[in-house]
C-alpha cells in the first residue's frame, strides 16, 4: 500500500493499486497440492481450489495466494518487520540499524542525488547498483545486497546480515529449547533474494522515517541486472510501495518460467533451469529443491506469478536476446503470461517487455533508452506517456491464450 502521504496523484494505475490493496475480504483456504501437476503456466485466476478470479477483490486474495505458496515453495518466508528500526542519514548515507530480540545489525545504503529536479526526490533502489543510465531528476539508492544476503556459491547459504540478526541466536535457543527449532528452521531454508526483500522493506521503512534523506517515498522504483534482477523483481513483488520494478537481463529465477526454460534446455539449448540453478547458488529456499531436482511441473506457479504480483504497479522487462543462458524467449512467455494480471485491470500499459537484440550482459544499450525514459517519466514523475511496449528482438510469437504455455482465458475483473 502507498502509506506516504506526499505527493499522491490520481494517476490511473494509483488508484487502481489502491483498489486491489483496499479489498478486505475473507480469501479461500489453499487446499492440500500434494498432487499438483501441471506441464502449463498455472492460471493467474484460478484459485489454488478451482475457484475462479472475477473480481479486484478476489485479485487481492488471489496475489496473496500466490505470495503464500511462492514463499512456501521456492522463496522462502519473508519475516516480520524487526522489533525496532532506527535511522538517521549523514552526508550520502542512511544508516540502518535494526535490532530483534537483543541482537542488531547496521547497514547503510548510499544515495546519489541527481543534478536536476527538487527534493524530496523521486528515486531508484539499485539492487547492488543499478546498471541502467540514471535516470535525470532521479536519486539512486544503492543497496549493498550482498551484505545483507551473501550470493557467491552454493556455500553461502545463511551468510551475511540478515542471517546474523534472525538465524544465530535462533539456532543457539533451538539447541536449548528443541520447540523453537521451527523458527529456527524457516531463517536456515530462507532464499538469499528473501532477505533482500526484507531489507527493502526496512529502506523503505527508515526513508518514510527520515526526511532529512530527501526521497519521495511514494515514488521509489527497484532495479538490478542479472542475479541483482532476479533479486529486483522479487523485491518488487513483496514489496508494495514500490511504484516501479526494472529487472534487467534476469534469467532464470527472475523474468523466466521454469517450464519454458526446461523446455529449452530439453530441445539442446544451454539456459539455466532450476536444477542448475539450485547447485549453483542461494537465491532460492532449500524447499524448492524438491521441485527443482523432479519436476516443476509440481509447482502451483511459475514466474509469470511473480510478476503479476506486481500489479498494477509499474514493471518494464529489459531483456537481451542474444544469450541462450538466460532464457530470453523463456523469460518473453512468462512476462506476456503475466502481463494478462495488468489486462484484466484494465492497465496492460504499466507494464512493459522490451527484448534488445545481442549486446554484452547488463550492458544497456540505448535503443531501450526512450522506452526507459517513458516508464521513469509515468511511473516516477507522473507523466501520462505511452507505456504501451511489448517488443523483442527475437520475433517471439507468444499470446495469452497459448494452447501449450497458457491455456487459459484472460478474464476482464471489476
Ligand atoms: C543471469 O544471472 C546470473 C545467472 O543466473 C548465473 O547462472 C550466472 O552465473 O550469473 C548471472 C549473473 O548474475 O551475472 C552477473
């Protein structure tokens, strides 16, 4: 929800996000999906127990749906804001501390400030930087992710801050006292790109808490490239008051589906799929192991969910196309699937795909540069410009109904 009350605009896809996060209602029990199986995309708007979406409401309790079953199997469980949060910002720096039964930890995300535009400045997250231009009038956040969640191999699991707040002392009362080895349990299986988006939680809790950092918290935006947009896009699913997501060229485990990648790993072609993804490092929660080394198939969702998490807030897909590891006609069937969450809103323009032809990784090339700018301007300074981009440079062919990937209808919801 948009909790910031400077600068609130009666912009379209605002009052609609407002819509979708303002309906109570009592959501359906997710049934028992031991024997889930399914060699498609699942329906965006079915429920878990055959229910069907209709309405924005339902779409609120549908997008919970999918973020309880998303943590469950493959993110992990993003924790509770901590007990006490502090903040105070000096030079270019925030500084975070954040405290949880008698333990702290303190990071400190840097800001850049642009030359142009006045305070409080609208601004971008960047997940360990960001690599696309920044944008004019547009501070950037940067969020030393790897501090927080370490992602080097497979032997990072449990490293970094985050860790050292939730999980040690847990695991030290778990030896003493075996009933809290639960908790304990749910912080050792947590995915790397959970933690981060804990973490941009708690930015975005000490920006709202400190003016004197100058940030417009009701228009910040989340980007990162390759792993770093993997770690974006999950963070602008679960975190709501971010008005813009941009993963940039982030493969699988980001803007890909698992199926499609199988797929295409199945027809010879080398892309990422969720059992390499699983040996190579820790984005993911050991749960999804189970899934990753039999079949996704299992899964009761796949990243185009991930994606329509977001709406109807923005999300611009900036992908390459020229480089099989990740997946790009993977990652263009997914995002079109899961563009139909903005469609049935009557908003598919807050979200864009643009697929560039070959370029070297997380390098932006500037024939996406007008594309960038029209989605900063809407999303980030409240411009009404035309957002209206699917395009790839691989002359993908991919529309929701797809009788292999999607089989399913795209309802109109009220
Ligand atoms: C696209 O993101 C990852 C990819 O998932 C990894 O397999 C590869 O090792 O690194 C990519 C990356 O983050 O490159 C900077």
């Amino acid at each position: 929800m948009v909790s910031s009350s400077r600068c609130i605009s009666a912009a379209p896809w605002l009052l609609l996000l407002t819509a979708v996060h303002a309906s109570a209602q009592a959501c359906p029990a997710i049934p028992s999906l031991a024997s889930y199986n399914n060699t498609a995309l699942p329906d965006l708007f079915t429920f878990a127990n055959g229910q069907k979406v209709q309405t924005l409401a339902d779409w609120a309790c549908r997008r919970q749906e999918i973020s309880t079953l998303m943590q469950m199997d493959e993110l992990g469980t993003l924790p509770d804001p901590p007990a006490s949060m502090t903040a105070s910002f000096s030079g270019s720096t925030l500084t975070i501390t954040v405290s949880e039964g008698g333990k702290s930890i303190t990071f400190a995300p840097t800001i850049t400030y642009p030359n142009t535009g006045t305070a409080p400045f609208p601004a971008l997250i960047g997940m360990g930087g960001i690599s696309i231009p920044s944008p004019a009038g547009v501070a950037i956040i940067n969020f030393n992710n790897e501090q927080m969640a370490a992602q080097d191999t497979a032997a990072s699991r449990g490293q970094g801050l985050f860790f050292n707040l939730f999980w040690e002392r847990r695991v030290r009362r778990c030896i003493i006292i075996l009933a809290l080895c639960g908790q304990a349990l749910i912080f050792l299986r947590l995915g790397a790109m959970m933690a981060w988006a804990w973490a941009v939680r708690v930015i975005m809790d000490a920006l709202e808490q400190t003016p004197a950092a100058k940030i417009n918290t009701a228009r910040v935006g989340v980007s990162g490239c390759s792993r770093n947009g993997k770690g974006a896009l999950v963070a602008g699913a679960f975190e709501p008051r971010l008005v813009l997501t941009i993963p940039q060229e982030s493969g699988s485990g980001g803007t890909d589906s698992w199926r499609i990648s199988d797929f295409i790993f199945s027809t010879g072609i080398l892309t990422q799929n969720a059992s390499e993804i699983v040996q190579e490092n820790v984005w993911l929660s050991t749960n999804f192991d189970q899934f990753a080394n039999t079949s996704v198939d299992k899964l009761p969702f796949d990243h185009h969910s991930l994606g329509a998490m977001v709406a109807p807030r923005g999300l611009f897909v900036i992908d390459n196309i020229g480089i099989d590891w990740l997946g790009p006609f993977s990652s263009y069937g997914a995002m079109v699937s899961a563009r139909t969450a903005w469609t049935a809103m009557g908003a598919s323009d807050s979200m864009g795909i643009s697929q560039a032809s070959n370029h070297s990784h997380c390098v932006f090339p500037s024939t996406q540069q007008p594309q960038l700018t029209v989605f900063i301007n809407k999303f980030l300074f409240d411009q009404d410009t035309d957002t209206d981009i699917v395009e790839t440079a691989g002359n993908y062919t991919f529309e929701v109904p797809d009788a292999q990937w999607a089989p399913w209808s795209v309802p109109t919801l009220v």
